[in-house]
C-alpha cells in the first residue's frame, strides 16, 4: 500500500508542478502577444505598399 500512496504523491506533485510551469507560459505568452500586437497597431501609419 505504501507503494501506491508514495507514487499518488509524487504524481500528484509533478502534475502540479507542471501545471504552474503551463500557467506562467501561457501568461507570459499572452502579454508578449498583446504588446506585438499594439505595436504593429501603433506602425501601421508607416507601411507603404
């Protein structure tokens, strides 16, 4: 039984982890998506085709 309560444990604390791991890239991924965006928003006088 120690067996299966040590591998829930170390399972549980990975998923964890990662899932702390996916949030702050996918925030981090957000902001930089939003100011590219402003950016290009803020230039677009300068385009001349």
């Amino acid at each position: 039984m120690e067996k299966a309560y040590l591998t829930m444990k170390n399972s549980g604390a990975g998923n964890i982890a990662i899932g702390i791991i996916v949030l702050v890239m996918g925030i981090t991924v957000g902001v930089l998506s939003i100011v590219s965006g402003a950016n290009l928003l803020k230039n677009k006088r300068e385009i001349t085709f």
